[in-house]
C-alpha cells in the first residue's frame, strides 16, 4: 500500500507527505489515449468479515458489479446524475473499441 510503501503507518503524516500521496493517487487516473480500457475504482469497497473487497481499482474492458447496499447508488465520471444500485441489482460495464472516446491532457 501506499501508506507501508512510504513508511507512515506509525506517524502522522506531514503535510508535504500528504501531499505526495495525493498527487501519486491522481496520476494513477492518467493513461494513454490510445488505451481502450476503463479506469475504474470502488470509492468505498464492502470490507468485512463475510466479504474481502477484490480488484478494488484498475483498468478492465469489462466490469460486472453486484451491489450489496440498501439505497446504494453508482456516479459515473461526467454523468451528471446518481444511477440507483440497491442490494442484488448488477452493473455491467464494457467498451467497444469503435465506440471509445479519446481523452485529452492538457499540458501547461
């Protein structure tokens, strides 16, 4: 994890480490163009004794989701509106490459 890979599991991390951090966790989200795949990340995984979150961020070129949430909801980036993900109800994802958008970055 970022957190042991850094050594701040038995301290309060500075502000100069926090801010490493995030700016690691950012570039994270930044891929080529060129790549079809989907980023994806679980904002807040069901962690318990009865369910190990698996794969909780990554790129795929298709994701299957089951929600395990009550009044549970899924935001896609540029989506402007809450799709309603309640307990049992599954989401598929995928790409086509001929229907993929590219993406940008720019540079200052």
């Amino acid at each position: 994890s970022t957190l042991h890979e850094r050594g701040l599991l038995t301290h309060k991390p500075t502000s100069g480490e926090l801010h490493n951090m995030m700016e690691r966790f950012n570039q994270s989200f930044v891929f080529n163009a060129n790549d079809w795949r989907m980023k994806y990340m679980a904002r807040e995984p069901l962690l318990n004794i009865n369910f190990e979150a698996v794969n909780t961020h990554g790129f795929a070129k298709s994701i299957s989701v089951r929600s395990l949430c009550w009044n549970g909801k899924i935001v896609m980036d540029g989506v402007q509106r809450k799709l309603n993900f309640d307990d049992g109800v599954m989401a598929n994802f995928s790409t086509i490459d001929a229907d993929s958008i590219n993406s940008i970055q720019y540079v200052e």
